[in-house]
C-alpha cells in the first residue's frame, strides 16, 4: 500500500487536510519559549518554595530544627512533615490492580521517616528563590538509618529487611493472568511438560528517568477560597480530580491549568507530591507559591521507569512452533505507589505473546517495594518490557533451534487473512499485515548485502564485527475502552471529550481533553476539523489544558490523543454538521434529505451552485434574527468517544551494528522500520514521533540507566552521567509505513506516540549479540556500555556483573569515601 | 541564580586582577571561560567568597610567535587556538586535541589558562602541552615566574600555582626536529557519547627518517591516572623501531603497564587500562602511517 490516500483537491472542495504534510502551528512559540511555560507564570506578591530533600535512603528523622532558616533573609515560613501531617492525605495511587494489593501510602512530605534519597523533609517559602535555596541549608536535621532495601530479588526473601514497618513483606502484590484459567488458551504447565525444546533467560530492564525537557514546575493562585493550579504536567484534569481529593479543596473551587508542557513521556503522568504540598502551602499562607524544580532535584525525584527482572520460559517444537509461554516479573515499585506505579507491568502482562500464536500463556508479576524514588509510567509503559522479551527469547529460540530468526518469527506470526485474531492473552488485534512490512524493512536496510559483508567480517576476524538484529512488534494503544479498564480495576475510564465552537466571524474554537505536551495535537486537530466542516485550516484554533476551558478529559498518555481524542473531535464535528443542516434547510428552504453539505457548503441536490456555508451559518445563528422553531440557537456541539477496543500498531524493525572488539564500543551501521500505525493525519508529526521514539528506545538499549549505589544513592544524578544520547550519537532513520486502517475509530488511526520506543530496544540488542555471539557471547546487560561489552567478550557473562558505584561528575574525585577507587583488579 | 553568593569583581588588568586575588584569600576564584566552575557553583559544590573575572582583561587574548615558540594568552578560547594557522602549522596535535573537548559552545567559551589552571587528568590539552614541554607564565603581586607543565600539574584539580597567582600566557616551544624526518601525530580519545567527557585516551608523536626509522617519539596518555602522563619507556620501545604494529603494541602495554585510572560508573580500573591501551595503539599507529603517507 502507499504512504496514504491521495491528498489532492477533489471536484468540489479544497484540498484533504488528513494526509497532508503540515509544518506545526505551534512550534514557532515552543521552540522560542516565547509562551506560557508554567516557570515564566508571575503573580502578583509571589512567593518561591524549595524544598530540603532526604540525603539518605531510609531513616527515622531523629532532629528537625528550622528555626535557623525561618531568621534567614526573605524567608516567609519554614515547613516539616509535623506541620502537614493531618492535612496532605497521600499521593492517590489509580490502579489497585489486585484486590488485596498493599499500599502503604505515600505522603507528599516526610513525617518521621525517610524513604528515598530526594524525599522532601522541609519545605522554606521565601520572597525570592534564591532566599528560599540559601535558607534551606541553614535547617538542622539528623536522621537515624535504618537499612536501606535495594535488591528485589534479596528483597523479596523471607526475613528479608522491611522498606515499610507497617507491611509484612516488600510485596506490594502478586498480579496473575492465565491464559488456560481466562478460557483464552490452553494449559500452561501441560505445554512445557510436553514441551520438544525450552528456552529460559533473565533479563534485567533497568531502571530509567524520563528526563523531560521542561523540568516539573507548579504555581498556585489564590482568589478567596479558590485555588487555580498552574503545572507543567500531563494531566490536568486527572489532576485537578486527585488534587481535590487530596487536600481537601472542594472540586469546584480548584482549576488546573496545564500550559504548554515542554515534553513528559509518562513523566508528568503523576500528581506529584510538589503540587499537592504548593496547593497546601498556598492555603495556609494565602498567597501564590511558585516551584520549579532544577535538573538535579528532577533526575532524583521525579518519578522513574521501567526496572523491572524478566524470567521468561518459552517451549516449542523441534521444528521451532511455538507451544508455550511463561514471563515471571519482579517490578520495582519504589518506595510508594504513585499514580499507576502498580499497573504498569500490567499494561505489559497482555502483550508478551507478541504477534506470535502461543496457544499457551502464564504471566505473574511481583510489585516489590525499594527504598528508591517510585516507578511509574515512562513512554511504552509495560508494553516494552513485553516487546523486549518476546523479541529478545525469540532471538534465543533461534539459536537453540539452528533456524535464522526471521524464519522462526515468520513460522510463528499471525498472518494476514487472519485478522481480524483473538491472542491467548484474550486481545483482538484488528489489522495488519506483518509480512508485508518485514519484506518493505529487509529492502530498506539492504538486508542481504549486509549479510553478506557480515560473513566476510567473521571470516577473516575484522576486529570490528557487524550483526543484524531483527524486532517484529505489536503494542496495544488508543487507551483505552472504559470498560476494559473497569475490569483491569483502573480507577478511571478511557474515553475523551470534544467540543466545537462556530464563532460569528465563521472561526473556529475546537476544545480537546486530550491534553498535549508537544505532540502537535493543534496542528492535527485542525487538520481533522478542516476536513469535517469544510473550513481554512488557519481558521481553527485549538484549546486545551485548561479546566475552566476543557471541563472534560482524560489527556494524553497511552498514544491515546488521536485515536481516541481526534475521534471525539470527528464526533462533535459531526454533530455541529447535522445542527447546521437544520439551519441550512431553513435558510434555504429547502428538505433536510434535499441537502448535501460538500467542501464546507450546504447545498440543494441538483444545483450545486447556490448554497450556504457553514461559516455564515455560524453567523446567521449568532444573529439568531431567522431560524426553524423548536431547536436552540446554536450549531456548536460537543461529544464523548469511547472506544470499543484498543489499536494495535505494528511494525518490523531491523539494525545493523557494529561492534569494536577491541573497545567494546558499538555503533549502529543502519536503523530500518516499516511501521503500520493506521491512517496517516500528518506525516510530518509521524515522523517525528518515530525519530523520537526510537532515539529513546535506543538510548535504553545503549546509554540510558539509573544507577543508586549500595547506601541507596543516586550516583547519575547529573546529565554527565546519565547519558542521554544527541543527534550527533544516533544513526539516520530510514522509516517507511503500511497503512491497514484500525477498525474500532472513524479516523482508521492506530497511534504512533509509543511505537519507536517500543519496537527498537530489542532489535539494538539483538543486533549487537548477533555481533559477538560466536565469540560465545549469549547476552550483554542493558544499556550495552562499551564496558559491558568488552567484559562480556573478553571476560564471559553479560558485562553487567560489576556494581557500578560511585559518580565522576566532575572527575572521578567523588567515587568513593577516600576519593580514589583502589586499582585492585 | 543557583549558585551561593559571592561577591564579583570584574578588573581588566592583570594587576588589577592578581592584586584583587591577593587580597582575596583563599576563597577567592578566578573566572575564565567558566566550563568547569560555573557547574561546580551551580551545583554548589564550591562556595567561593569572591570571583574575579578574567573575560574583561583582554591583554591576555593574544596569539604570537617569538624566537621559536608560540605564547598563547591564557584568556585564548578553545576554538580560537584550534583554528589558528600557527597551531596548525606548528602543533597539529593540539588542534586535534581540541577538537575532542565536548562541543562548539564550550570550545567557544573554555579557555587554554583555564582548562591548564584546573588540572584535569582527563582533559586534552594538559597532555599535549606536557608532550610538548610547554610553559606557563604565573603572575602575582609578588612577580612573574615560568614553570614548566610537568612541575605545574601536581594531582588531579592540584598544581604547584600559589594561591595569588595567575597563569597569564601558555608557551609551547617549536618542536626541534632533525633534518630529513618527518613527523606524524595523533591524539585518540574514547567517550560514550560525541563530546563526553573521556573514559581514557592516547596520543603520539613520531618522527620517522627517510628508511622509516623512528628517530623521535613522545607518547601521551588521557585520564590515565592523577595527573596527564606520558610515558618515556613507551618512547623508548618505539624509538630506532620501524613502528611494526607488534613493537606498537608493545609500547602500548609498557605505557599501560603501571597506570591507575580513576574508575566510575562508566568503567572500572581495570577496563579503562585496556581502553587506554588500545587508544595508545591506535594513536601511534595513526601518527606512524600519517608520517609515513607525509601528511603531519
């Protein structure tokens, strides 16, 4: 199939806006930061908060003494955990995802104990930030230790140390699906009892931080007994809910503005211990707070990602058809249960099989508390982690059966006459053809050519080798129909709001709940609406964000804003159509069935040349002087979408790596994807979604990890050594799409926020192991530092054995007590 | 503003600015280019009491050549000594050095005095001024002195500087070369990321004759140890060889043989030793084939 339909200008109308390669109306003022990010809000008589922050892991706070930091210049107030302890309630976690999960809750400020390095302890408000900052050091505070929970696989033995005294175990819960027990497939136990061959790996996905442009920042105003919560968050309305549960603060009387946000990826996913302790704060002073947080302060105590240990079983046949599948996860919680710190890993149990047709399927998972900052969600969220194992383990199938691994994908995928295919884990995937983008990816990457020159390297021992690794995906997106979510125990729906409003001068104000934070959402929704009204694509104007604005919404997360917000959009523009064509018939005085409405013009079959715009339509009601009895004057509508099922984008990724055997140094030669996201809005926007995604997916695979060392400190706590790769480390994309359109929404759109960062992890890694493997390397530990590497050639293992401690940021003269790590290797 | 408060002075003569040091004690700064202590304030690991500001004394921003040496003005950026004809001419090692230190808007700002002064066992420049038995000119209120860059970095972030004084000018003498050889650099470093900070690295000098004997050679190591090194019984290994890559190899592993790195979570001792090794290879094999091929 081509890139997509044919955007050109049909008989009777302009141009289609869908499809249409479109710069992004709001770059121009994002990208110069002339706008209204949430640190450059000033309100009259504003005061500044910074808080003091736990330099230990897990302690009893033995000695607080502020009074020092309350006599510093410009301070206003100065804040413990005493003064709140009755009023900040806890962070609300969403998703209980079993009935007797343990949440030992989570206040936003520490009340006797500390249990993460970065936890808030003390909070000075002063006149300046400055003020604020210095004042914090004058506090005076001893903290008790108590023994720092590090290690999931230690902390889930019995008699193994507590993070929290009240529970009685680090367990938080014990989440099962089974296929055989669901009625979706048959028994697991039987399929490996009766198994020909088993494969069975750990792998370790580490722990990651989102790492935002826009660091977090909150400002609080105060009008009387109402509160407006300006944030650069994610979700402003499941905010503005969970803030007036929180503190207290009646729904009505609490407004969150989320303005532009520079970039979350399930960062600001979260209702944040910081804007609930602002909002606190701004009650009891009755003034506006203000807290932007440095990149410091965000790498330890935003939320992370991922961390999780996979013990995965695969059984098949000599012939490689796959027969069974069993994923065991350890998830690493962190010290609290944040938003949807415990769903996480489910939004991932469904999505193991992959495109394969396991007949068989087990999935546990253990959440398990550590005394580190909380996980949560983090762009895939579950699905890849899901993704990694399945390609990872097909990968080690392969080799176990001699079979080139694409063979043993192909034997095993679903094929394309059976879609619409219900998987064993009970999901519908509704289209695809998974052959036809293996075979558009393998051509773009010159496949055969680098095979060959893969040959000739191991022939004659080229200290640099090359590989070639192979991720065949699905993801389930589009979150997400309400009712699934009810029965995953979600404390929410998936559905989103619309409204349109038809301005006298024919404009157009177009709100979404679908809250962006750089996706481009006004620039595709004016695309989306151009198309249903007939009118300029200058002449919509997208609103968002704001609560007083955009009552209803569920924002954006899940690579949800298209499929399930633009189709919210179609609806209410629909619905503005078919109130218009009762004015229209008026007007023109003609029968309803008469009219047809074409290119933004209402016009009486047979003579296409009279007719009615919508646009003076628009007008003609605002005068309201001439319309039909018994209907309101108005053509503005708004609509609610709920889908009915998820989408499944899918896609075949492939690249090719070097690897210096020397250094351990590897460098990726070519990155291939054909990816098949449904219809195509704006294929500018697509693209750069994937560029982006698969920058992040790769940074896992290579750079990225998060790395606390034995006392619980986070030693990457600065961007030196939390690497986050530049254009200048990552290779030039060479990306296609099929089109197979999604059949659960209107627009045909499956998503496309997630897809980069899901599939490319797994093809980096395997690529580099198809690199080294007849040097007897079997698995590289994530990311695949050249060190790691090199260990795992020259020394055996995965590479990742050695506890990295310690942290160089400014020259190594930090890594441990005495200063210099001992040469003793 | 992130960092602690200080008090600023910004002089715009060296007099001025070495008696604002005098006075200032021990806590006061000096400010160049800013690449390292601009972070170390905004993290507030340092907490100086006063910082003077070198940017305004344009006295030191020169370049010139004076009885076979070049004298680099302290207050000199990163990318203007890279792109000078001079360097180039006479010091290719120093400007590719350069061109490994993190990316163009810190190479814009750094300055020579600034990355001399910090003293880093990982930073480029240290080790080819010490390859190229480079000087400083140090100024007080007491004075002038010359040292030489091997007596001037003492430990990582240490050198033998007194507290009042002021490193002004980087001299780096014309590289005395017999008639009839040619010489080959080259300067290697390994990162994780483009413009990272390095995990370790090797550079070399050789001057080979006209049968392609090497008559010269200096070797350099990056992030070896405490302070820049070069390694004299690598040198030796080399020196009268025609470069073959076992007698490279050899040389490698004798100049690698003692080192300490420090190690941190981007590698241990151990791993950075090996990258050191094999960067030193490379580097000497990079300048053997580059004399060979007559290119400098």
């Amino acid at each position: 199939m081509t890139l997509t339909e044919d955007p050109t200008t049909t008989a009777d109308g302009p141009a289609k806006e869908v499809g249409n390669a479109r710069l992004r109306k709001e770059d121009a003022r994002l990208i110069t930061g002339k706008t209204t990010w949430t640190d450059n809000m000033v309100l009259p008589g504003m005061l500044h908060m910074a808080f003091l922050r736990s330099p230990v892991a897990h302690a009893t706070i033995s000695h607080l003494d502020v009074s020092a930091a309350k006599d510093r210049p410009n301070v206003v107030a100065v804040y413990t955990g005493q003064d709140f302890k009755d009023e900040q309630g806890t962070i609300p976690c969403a998703w209980p995802v079993t009935p007797d999960m343990v949440n030992p809750g989570h206040p936003s400020i520490a009340v006797d104990t500390v249990n993460h390095v970065g936890e808030a302890v003390a909070i000075v408000v002063a006149r300046t930030r400055t003020a604020a900052v210095d004042a914090v050091e004058a506090i005076d505070v001893d903290y008790e230790n108590l023994p720092v929970v590090l290690d999931m696989e230690e902390a889930v033995k019995d008699g193994a140390d507590l993070v929290h005294a009240s529970t009685s175990s680090n367990t938080s819960y014990h989440f099962v699906f089974d296929a055989g027990e669901a009625g979706t497939g048959s028994d697991t136990d039987a399929a490996f009892r009766d198994a020909e061959v088993t494969v069975s790996r750990r792998f370790v996905q580490q722990r990651l931080i989102p790492a935002f442009m826009e660091p977090r920042s909150a400002v609080v105003g105060v009008q009387g007994d109402n509160y407006t919560l300006w944030s650069a968050t994610q979700i402003p309305h499941i905010l503005r809910v969970m803030g007036a549960l929180t503190t207290g603060i009646p729904e009505h009387k609490l407004r969150v503005v989320a303005p532009d946000v520079g970039g979350g990826f399930g960062g600001k996913l979260q209702v944040c211990p910081e804007e609930i302790l602002a909002l606190l704060v701004a009650r009891r002073l009755g003034k506006p707070v203000k807290w932007t947080e440095t990149r410091s302060e965000s790498l330890m105590t935003a939320h992370h990602g991922r961390d999780q240990i996979q013990y995965i079983d695969v059984a098949a046949k000599k012939d490689g058809t796959v027969t069974g599948l069993r994923v065991r996860l350890l998830a690493d919680m962190g010290a609290y249960l944040r938003l949807i710190t415990p769903g996480v890993p489910a939004l991932g149990a469904f999505m193991f099989p992959g495109i394969y047709k396991f007949p068989a399927y087990r999935f546990e998972c253990d959440g398990v508390f550590t005394n580190k900052v909380p996980t949560d969600a983090y762009r895939g969220a579950g699905r890849p982690e899901a993704t990694f194992a399945i390609e990872r383990i097909m990968d080690e199938l392969a080799v176990e059966l001699d079979m080139d691994p694409m063979e043993l994908r192909r034997k095993n995928w679903i094929s394309a006459e059976e879609f619409p295919f219900t998987t064993v884990a009970g999901l519908e995937y509704d289209s695809g053809d998974y052959e036809q983008a293996t075979q558009a990816a393998l051509e773009l990457l010159g496949y055969d050519e680098l095979r060959a020159e893969q040959k000739r390297r191991r022939e004659s021992g080229d200290p640099v080798q090359l590989g070639i690794g192979i991720s065949t995906f699905t993801e389930m997106c589009g979150l997400a129909p309400s009712r699934v979510l009810g029965s995953l125990s979600f404390g929410a729906g998936g559905w989103e709001q619309a409204s349109i409003r038809m301005l006298p001068t024919g404009k157009v104000e177009v709100v979404t709940g679908s809250t962006p934070h750089g996706q481009g959402h006004e620039t595709a929704w004016s695309q989306i609406v151009a198309d249903e009204l007939g009118v300029p694509f200058e002449d919509v104007e997208v609103l968002h964000g704001d609560t007083a604005i955009s009552s209803r919404g569920l924002d954006t997360y899940g690579s949800r804003s298209l499929v399930v917000g633009g189709t919210a959009v179609v609806k209410a523009a629909e619905k503005v159509v078919a109130k218009a064509r009762k004015i229209a018939a008026h007007l023109l005085e003609a029968s309803e069935d008469d009219l047809e409405f074409s290119g933004g013009k209402f016009s009486v079959k047979g003579t296409p040349g009279a007719g009615l715009g919508i646009q003076e339509i628009a007008l003609a009601i605002f005068a309201a002087h001439d319309y039909p009895e018994g209907i309101e004057p108005s053509i503005d509508a708004e609509a609610a979408f709920d889908p009915v099922n998820f989408s499944f984008p899918h896609g075949t990724h492939l690249c090719a790596m070097e690897v210096d055997t020397e250094t351990g140094f590897v460098t990726i030669r070519k990155y291939a994807s054909v990816d098949d996201i449904g219809t195509i809005v704006n294929p500018i926007i697509v693209e750069g979604q994937m560029h982006g995604g698969l920058a992040q997916g790769i940074a896992q695979a290579l750079y990225e990890e998060a790395i606390y060392d034995a006392d619980g400190n986070l030693t990457t706590g600065t961007f030196v050594d939390y690497l986050l790769p530049s254009a200048a480390d990552l290779p030039t994309f060479h990306t296609g799409n099929t089109v197979h359109a999604a059949t659960s929404n209107p627009l045909g759109a499956k998503g496309v926020g997630e897809a980069g960062c899901i599939a490319s992890t797994p093809a980096v890694v395997n690529a580099a192991l198809d690199a080294v493997r007849h040097l007897g390397v079997t698995d590289i530990r994530m990311p695949l530092t050249p060190e790691r590497v090199w260990r795992a050639i020259h020394q055996g293992g995965d590479g990742g054995d050695r506890a990295a401690e310690g942290s160089n940021a400014y020259g190594g003269a930090r890594t441990t007590e005495s200063g210099i790590e001992e040469a003793a290797q | 503003m992130k960092p602690p408060a200080f008090e600023y002075e910004a002089p715009s003569t060296v007099e001025d600015a070495a008696r604002l040091l005098a006075d200032g004690g021990d806590d006061a700064k000096l400010l160049a280019g800013g690449q390292s202590l601009i972070p170390l304030l905004n993290l507030r690991f340092a907490a100086p009491s006063l910082l003077i500001d070198l940017n305004g004394v344009l006295e030191l921003a020169h370049i010139n050549e004076a009885a076979g040496e070049l004298r680099i003005g302290a207050l000199v950026r990163h990318s203007a000594v890279a792109g000078h004809a001079l360097v180039a001419e006479r010091h290719p090692l120093l400007a590719e050095a350069l061109g490994y230190v993190a990316h163009p808007q810190i190479r814009n700002r750094g300055t020579i005095g600034g990355t001399t002064a910090h003293s880093d066992p990982a930073a480029e420049v240290p080790v080819v001024l010490l390859m190229s038995d480079a000087r400083v000119i140090a100024h007080s209120t007491r004075g002038q002195r010359e040292i030489a860059v091997d007596d001037l970095f003492v430990s990582i972030f240490t050198t033998s500087l007194e507290p009042d004084e002021i490193i002004t000018e980087v001299i780096i003498p014309d590289r005395h070369v017999e008639p009839g050889t040619i010489t080959g650099s080259s300067f290697q470093e390994f990162a994780r990321r483009h413009g990272d900070y390095a995990i370790g690295g090797g550079a070399a000098i050789v001057e080979l004759d006209a049968e392609g004997i090497c008559r010269n050679a200096r070797v350099g190591l990056l992030g070896a140890g405490m302070r820049p090194e070069e390694s004299k019984a690598a040198a030796a290994v080399l020196e009268n060889s025609t470069l073959a890559e076992d007698t490279v190899r050899e040389a490698a592993r004798v100049a690698t043989a003692e080192i300490n790195p420090l190690g941190n979570v981007h590698g241990d001792v151990q791993y950075r030793r090996e990258v050191i090794r094999e960067m030193t290879f490379r580097a000497v094999m990079t300048a053997a084939n580059k004399a060979k091929a007559g290119t400098a």
